[in-house]
C-alpha cells in the first residue's frame, strides 16, 4: 500500500515524463473521468483471517521495508535491444522446488530489485520492412514468426533516447524513490521512462519507430512497501487505495500484456479461414474464437484441448518447466452448423479395437504384416484384426487400404451406434404442496408452467421429447404418487407415510408416455393449488426426501432420467431436522465446499442409476445451512433460485430455466474412459463428478455437451519423439430413446525433448481452465490460503524457467521474458486467485460461493475464460443502426477504460450487467430507459422497456443473442455510476484491484517478475 504524507512531510513531486514528440502527459480535452468514483471508498483489505500470499516467495524483504525505500529509482542508463536465437536449447538440470524461495541465500536477498518500468519487446523473427515491425496503435503487432516468439518486458530509466541510442544493455537499478521520505543518502533520479519495443533479430543499425512508453503516473505520490495484497490494512497512516488498475510501482497497465488484445489478434488471424485438426498439428485456436474446423485424422480442439501441444519426452523436462501436462475434455461437443456432422458408424461394422487395454480404433493405429495384426498406440501390444473386417496395407507407411471409407481410421472424432438398448430417459416431476407453497402462490404459478411445457412437448410431433415417459410426484413431510395409467378413468394418488425406507406401492402407471398421460396429469396440476395443506412442516423439508422418492421410481422401472424439484419450504439436512444448521451437526465437514457423507452417499446412488437432479428453489428463505446443490450438481444436474417468484422478471427467468432443462441434448449413464500412450499414465481427473477408484475412468449421471473435465498426465518413462504421443476419450452413454452409443475422440501430438518447444505450444486460457478445475477441486480438503500460493509459486516458477533455459542471449534483471501465447497468463491466473471461490469478498455469502464453484467447474475452455476475464463492451448512444454493438470490439477490464458520457454491458457466462455513467446525454437515457433522468433510474436487477426506437430495438436485440449463447438465464443489472451497486462491477473488472483485497494486474505482474529473479540469484 501507498503511505500518505503526513502534513509536516515535504513531499517532491515526481517529475512527469516527456514523450519523444515532446507531448505532455495530462490529459487531453475530452479525457475520460473518473468512472468509479464510488470505489474509493471501499476497504480493500481482505479479511482478518487471510495472510501475505507472498511472503513464501520473498522471504526476506528487508530491501522491501527498510527505509521504506521504494523501487522506482533508476540509474541512468538507456534503454537496451536484445536479441534472442531461437534455437533448441539444451536443458540444464535445474528443476525449481517449491519452496525454493524460501530459502533464498543471504547473499543474494539484499540485490536489487528490477525497475518497474518494465518496456515490452517481441521476440520473433526479422519483419521485412520498419512499418512491419511496429504500429503505433498497436504495440505488440508485428509479423507472425514461423515460431512463437516470446515477450520481454525491460527496463530503461533515462527520457527517451534516439533511435541510434537503443542498443546498450541495461544497468542493474539503485534502489530509490520518487518522494522524499527515506534518508537523504538515497539518491533522488529521474524517474520518467522510455521503453522500447522492437522485433528479434533487429539489426543493429535498423531505424526504430516511436515506441510506446512504460511511466510512472504523473499523478503517484507515495513509497512502496512490501507487496501483501491479501493481508489486512494494519497502518492507520495507510489509507485504503481505490480499486483501480494503477501500479504502485509506476506501471502503465495499458501498456503491459492486453488478453482483449491476444484474443482480438487470434480472432484476426483465424477470421474466415478453417482450421484443420490432424495428426501433429499445431496450436489450434482459441476457445473464444469461432472458427470452422476440419477433422483430418485429429479431433476437434472443442473436444480434446491439450496444454501443450508439444509434449516434453522427458518427466523431467515437464518438472523443469513447472507448467501442467493433460488435457480439458468435452465428449458431447456440439458441433457447428457449417461443419461436417459426427460420423455414425454401427457396431457390427466398426473395427474391433485393441483386445488389450480396450481403446477404440483411431488413426493412431499402426498397421502389421500386410494389416492382419495392428499396434496400439496406448498399450504398445499386438492384436489381431478380425477375418471379416480384414483389409491389405499399401504404402511404406502400411496404410489399409479402405482408410478414406472408414471414419474409424481416417477421423480424429466419431460415433458408435451399440446393438443393445435400454430404456429410455423418463422425466419426472417433483412439486412441493406443502403449507408454503399454498401461501405464497407458487404451487399455482408452478403447475401453469408446468402445464405449459407438457402442452409444447406434446405438439411437437417427430421429436425423441414427444414419446418421452412423465411421472409426477408431490410432497410435503409425506410422499404422494400418482398413478397416470391410461385405463384407469382418472388418476389415483397414492400416499406413502413411511418416509425412511421407500416401497413403492405400484409401479405400473407412475411412469407414462406423454401423449398417454397429458390429460391425466392436466387435471392432477388443476386440483393441486385447491389442495389444502395436512401437515406442518414449518421446520422444513430435507432436501433428500424428494430425491430419495423420485430415485425409488427410477430403479423400480430400472430406466435413467431427469429429476425435476419444485420446492418452496426451508431446507434442512435428513438427519439434522431439529437444528438451524447442518454445519453444527456431529459430522461437520472439513470444508464449506465439502458435502456431506449422507448427499455423497444419496449422488452415487443416482450416478449408478443415471438420474440427474434439477431443483428450482422458489422462495429464498433461510435455509439452516444446508446448501441444496451438492446432489444436483454431482449428478449432472443444477440449481436454480429465484426471490419469491413475485416478479415478472424472476417468473420470465424461471420459465426460460426450466425449457432449458428440458430441451438440453443430455448422456444418460455416461462413462467415461481416457487412455494415453503407454510412457504416460492419467495422474488425475478433475470436474463435476464424484471421483472413482481411478483417475482415467470417470462415472457421471448425466452430462450435456458443455460438461468438461480436465486429465492430468505423468510420465512413466521417456517417450519416443518420432512416435509422438496419442491421447483418447472414450464416452459411453444413453441416448434420451435408451440408444446406447460411444463417442471417440483422438488427438495424436508431437513429442519434443527441448523445453522450449513446449512453451511454445502451451496457450494460456487452457492452462487457466486446467487450473481452475484443479484448485476448485482441491478446495474440497486444502485450504484456500495454500491454494493461492500454489497459483502464484507455479506461476513464478515458470517464468524462472523459461527465463534460465529457454532465452539464448542473457537478460537484464529488468526484462521480463513470457512466451508468446502465454502473455495473458498472469492476468488469467491473478483473475483466478482473487475469485470469488477462492478469496471472498466482504459480501459474497457461502451459498454464492458454493453454487458459483460447481458453476465454474462445470464450464468448457471458453466459458471459463470468459467467466475469469468478461467481455467489456461499449454500447452506442445514438440510433445509428450502422453502429450496432459489437462483441469483437471488448475493452480492457478495468475501470481507467470506462467514460462517464458512456454506457457498458460486461458479459460473462454468469453475469451480465450494465453500467450507465453520470454523464451520459439525457437524450440516451430517453431513447432506451424512457426517462431523461440519470437519478430515477433503478439500480438492480432490471429489464429494457420496450421501446420502438432504433437504439432500444438493437442493444435489446444484442441483450438477447448473448442471453441465448449462455449456459443458464442470467439476470440482467443495471450499475450506475456512483451506486452502491457499482461493487458488483468492480468484482469482475479483473484487472483492478477487488474490493476483497485482491491485487491489480499490473502489481501482480511486476511481482512475479520481482520473484522469478529472485529465484535464479
């Protein structure tokens, strides 16, 4: 934190930097304004109980607190060009530990610290021409390398130099600072700053164009102390600084990596072109671009997403890198329209795959002795090829020769249809009558929805849902069946008392075709609001009462399904009916994120009979402790919550929730097997789920197709780097008709024993989705505090190894070297360790934390960047229908970015909120809030009027197309500017600092600079 001076401290201005166009720094006419004044009055100190994340990596910071000196002194020295050979390095045995830093020698601890101003550099091949090598608009554009070349960030302390003057290497820094408020022995320099950016193998006498500057904010007053954004403000003198993304350290955070910018440059790049996905391929595309994708023999990138597309032969290697071996999976993708359809084989007709280890057939086969035998990429063994399914090779390369015929052999993805069937997926109804629900009209309002959905199933002719088989059920403290029959002439309700151990009285009749049943569930849904409640229940209903009655109707038909909870009463744990809170019970977990033994117990029973559980709690009460989403979520299912469903708002959400969960493509009875090649093992699986006796093999109830886990892999030996590595995912599941059918996808990757081929094939939204999966799933039994010091040790940790082993020319302690598609992996994993989840804020309740963790850990590659990094996007102001939003043109995520004369919609998969400044013209304000009055507008949860005006037609119209790309319904809030609601805002404006006390970008970025030098002194 910043000191304020106290009134008898004189303080000496910093002396603002001169561009090289002899400009000023302040602002010109038109700058934007303080868009978030409200935050500076926010406490970002976390609380009590958190400590320093860092000090396991610095520790001893007596360079940090004594004299209170800072580090933005420079000495006088010009900025440096350095130029890197690209070539494959050797790797030296040096493999970090964890807890290296802490154990720093003395010698090196009281070394300098690198300058902050820390200028960027691209590292690549020599563009052909200056007006290749740098834009002006665009700092990191220039000419894609045949290799992925990384960013060095270095350090320069002299004003702007001329282009001649570019080319000697950069000084250690002095310590110092821009006040005067340590001894007067520290010398006082000049702290304005120019920073070079110049391609790699820039000749030396190559003129350079302007180069955007790295500079102390002309308006920073103040010393730096040691970097605890964690810890609790503990100095009165130190006042709480507002959450913005300025650096303590003098950074400009508009100049340091941009992730809009990455993500904008890949799109660029990909925009109308196809990718195509085969055998050794190459880094294939974001997960937030869209691009068309042509399977060739590999499978699709939405499917398998390795790490690394390189993968280290060595264990070793992937030790020294400190960066994560595996693969995120998504079986059930949903491809594109424009794409090929997923090739549909019959079992009969597919090749038998290995005999061995059980893997399916794929490209990765290699074929023997004139194809009568083939080799298993996985196992390493031979198997026989089956005399009908018998095809000669041709080729050196012993290719079959009815490859092109056979998707088994020619394509990285595709489908088999079983032989054998089982029953088809029922839904089932689970409506709450008990006294609260009577009282408070929600039985009523449910059993009209209800009935709705039904009457459109029914009508839809031709479709699986049509045919699909309904029961419906209610309860209160008892459980009543109905029996839908179509002989009896109406329907018979059946009551069962005995709550403990269910026996079903029939069971003919409560599981109904739709088109049978209709009428008869029609006239039970009209009588239920007349019903008058028969037992109290004021002390509230287990949660497991309703899934143990509707889980006893699916095993008594022996068929999967979906499991639908209206409920409207408190909930409380079974067991735990006489107290507040299940968490006071004798088996209280060890975590707020741990379920309990007994909703673990009641999961695997409906993951053996594949029912996932969907509940809708109506009314938000108090319910005792007892979070209800532990038996949803681990069976593939969801939670949702509404206020009272008293609102339009709230009813429009739950209406399109539940069509939702009905009409989603949904595996029923999924198993899912991950076999690699025969060097690597499956160290671990992380997601959804609840965990089996081995990590390759993974049971779940039900999954759709945006449910991904992410595979952890190890090295057993030294893999072969001709033969490359092979990666399989091997689904199993049922179809909503009971269709049994495997789904295989097959990614074969290329094997590389230097370590710098391998960052450069590792991009950073996988490696924050494989981070994320693994530390929210660990957050069961580790505390959290260890779990962000793991985030930033391996984050630093990396960054010292690529800097030591993977740079051929030496660095200055001032350069920051990041590979190149690793740019936006400091800001990706400061977003995640300053999460919700992992880092609460002041306001965020357990029951938030809870439901937004299996949220998370559910989501694929791109939601999950999305989520950690939201698109922030400038809305029009006028009706000019040629300027219509435009996801493509995000903003940084950072308050500096935001105008008061503006407005901003900020999209997330969970989230979507929109900001409206204090000075946006009332003419706006008319056109898409019907009111010209900034302080009459609601803050909250709102809905658009519907207004005939072509700014309310385009921004609603753009409202509900990213409503309907979302995995869930999401509300949408209005923030204005000064509200109190403008915290919400702050919490996903990532690069800020939180309100929870979570540090900005750029002060994370400088620190893991300050800590991977300090691990190589």
């Amino acid at each position: 934190m910043m000191d304020v001076p106290a009134s008898n401290q004189s303080q000496t201005p910093c002396q603002p930097w001169v561009g090289q166009n002899c400009s000023s720094p302040s602002s010109p006419p038109g700058a934007f304004s303080s868009a978030l004044p409200s935050f500076h009055h926010l406490n970002l100190g976390s609380p009590s109980d958190q400590t320093p994340v860092y000090s396991h990596l610095q520790a001893s910071n007596h360079d940090f607190r004594s004299d209170r000196a800072t580090f933005t002194s420079r000495n006088n020295t010009q900025p440096s060009m350095l130029y890197f050979n690209n070539a494959d390095q050797s790797v030296q045995p040096f493999i970090p530990n964890t807890h290296v830093s802490s154990t720093i020698p003395a010698a090196s601890q009281g070394q300098n610290i690198p300058p902050c101003s820390l200028p960027l550099k691209y590292e690549g091949t020599q563009p052909s021409s200056p007006q290749q090598m740098y834009s002006p608009h665009n700092p990191y554009q220039a000419v894609p390398p045949p290799v992925p070349p990384p960013y060095t960030l270095h350090g320069s302390l002299n004003g702007p130099q001329s282009p001649q003057q570019n080319h000697f290497p950069v000084s250690p820094p002095l310590p110092g600072q821009c006040v005067n408020r340590s001894p007067p022995s520290i010398p006082q320099p000049n702290v304005g700053s120019s920073v070079g950016y110049t391609p790699n193998h820039v000749s030396s006498n190559s003129p350079i164009q302007q180069q955007p500057l790295w500079t102390l904010s002309p308006q920073y007053r103040g010393t730096f102390n040691e970097f605890v954004p964690d810890a609790t403000v503990q100095d009165r003198n130190i006042t709480p600084q507002s959450p913005s993304s300025e650096s303590r350290y003098g950074l400009d955070p508009e100049l340091l990596p941009s992730a809009v910018k990455v993500m904008a440059e890949d799109r660029a790049e990909w925009d109308g072109k196809v990718f195509v996905s085969e055998p050794f391929s190459h880094l294939p595309p974001l997960a937030t671009t869209s691009c068309m994708i042509e399977d060739r023999g590999n499978a699709s990138p939405l499917a398998i997403r390795s790490t690394s597309y390189c993968v280290p032969c060595e264990g070793q290697t992937v030790l020294l890198g400190r960066l994560p071996l595996g693969a995120l999976v998504t079986p059930l993708v949903k491809h594109d329209a424009g794409e090929k359809p997923l090739p549909l084989c019959k079992e009969a007709e597919c090749i038998v795959g290995c005999g061995w280890c059980g893997a399916s057939m794929c490209p990765a086969m290699g074929w023997q002795d004139c194809g009568q035998r083939f080799h298993c990429s996985f196992c390493g063994k031979l198997s026989e090829v089956p005399w009908q399914h018998y095809q000669p090779t041709k080729g050196v390369e012993g290719v079959r020769v009815d490859t092109a015929k056979r998707p088994e052999l020619s394509m990285g993805s595709y489908e088999i249809l079983n032989s054998q069937k089982g029953e088809p997926a029922a839904l089932l109804l689970a409506v709450d009558v008990s006294a609260s629900a009577l009282r408070g009209g929600h039985l009523e309002f449910v059993t009209q929805q209800i009935h709705t959905l039904l009457s459109s199933l029914n009508r839809e002719d031709g479709d699986s849902l049509s045919d699909v088989r309904v029961g419906l059920m209610t309860y209160d403290s008892r459980i009543h069946l109905y029996d839908l029959s179509p002989d009896l002439s109406r329907p018979h309700m059946l009551v069962i008392t005995e709550t403990e151990d269910l026996q079903l009285p029939v069971r003919d009749g409560l599981l109904v075709s739709l088109k049978d049943c209709i009428c008869s569930i029609d006239s039970v849904l009209q009588l239920l609001p007349q019903f008058s409640a028969e037992c109290d229940v004021s002390s509230g209903v287990p949660m497991e009462l309703p899934v143990k009655a509707g889980l006893a109707v699916l095993q008594g038909l022996n068929c999967p399904g979906k499991l639908l909870i209206f409920h409207t009463a408190s909930l409380i744990e079974m067991g735990h009916a006489n107290s507040s809170s299940g968490f006071f019970g004798p088996n209280k977990p060890k975590s707020i994120f741990q379920p309990s033994e007994l909703a673990v117990s009641l999961a695997k029973e409906c993951v053996r009979q594949g029912c996932g559980v969907h509940l809708f709690v109506l009314s938000q009460q108090d319910v005792g402790g007892a979070w209800p989403g532990h038996i949803p979520y681990l069976t593939g299912g969801a939670l949702y919550t509404y206020s009272h469903l008293q609102g339009e708002m709230d009813r429009e959400r739950f209406s399109c929730d539940l069509k939702r969960t009905v009409d989603v493509d949904t595996g029923y009875r999924a198993e899912l097997r991950i076999f690699v090649s025969k060097d690597l093992r499956v160290s671990g699986c992380y997601g959804l789920f609840i965990p089996g006796p081995s990590p390759g093999h993974v049971t779940m109830a039900t999954l759709d197709r945006r449910t991904t886990v992410a595979a952890e892999l190890a090295h057993t030996r030294a893999l072969e780097e001709a033969r490359g590595v092979a990666i399989q995912v091997v689904l199993s599941y049922s179809m909503q008709t009971g269709q049994r059918r495997t789904r295989v996808h097959t990614l074969t990757l290329r094997c590389s024993r230097h370590l710098q081929d391998a960052f450069r094939h590792y991009q950073a939204q996988t490696l924050l989705t494989f981070h994320c999966k693994k530390m929210y799933c660990a957050a069961l039994e580790r505390p959290l505090q260890e779990l962000r010091e793991e985030l930033q040790t391996e984050a630093t940790e990396a960054l010292a190894s690529y800097r030591k082993h993977c740079c051929s020319a030496s660095v200055s302690a001032g350069q920051l070297v990041l590979p190149q598609y690793l740019r936006a992996l400091p800001v990706y994993i400061n977003s995640l360790r300053k999460s919700e989840v992992l880092l609460p804020g002041l306001r965020s309740s357990v029951h938030q934390r809870l439901q937004q963790r299996c949220q998370v850990l559910a989501m694929d590659t791109c939601s999950t960047a999305s989520h950690f990094y939201p698109l922030l996007l400038p809305l029009p102001l006028s009706a000019d229908s040629s300027n219509p939003p435009n996801p493509q043109e995000a903003l940084r995520c950072s308050a500096a970015n935001m105008d008061a004369r503006c407005l901003y919609l900020l999209h997330a998969p969970l989230t979507l909120l929109l900001w409206v400044g204090n000075r946006v013209p009332a003419g706006t304000l008319v056109e898409l809030f019907n009111t010209s009055c900034f302080s009459s507008l609601p803050s909250g949860e709102t809905r658009l009027p519907v207004l005939d005006n072509p700014l309310s037609v385009s921004i609603r119209s753009f409202v509900n197309t990213l409503n309907s790309q979302a995995s869930c319904t999401r509300k949408l809030w209005l923030v204005k500017q000064g509200d109190t609601c403008e915290e919400a805002l702050q919490r996903h404006l990532v690069e800020d600092k939180s309100p929870n006390g979570g540090a900005s970008y750029a002060d994370f970025l400088y620190h893991l600079h300050v800590n991977s030098v300090r691990l190589l002194q």
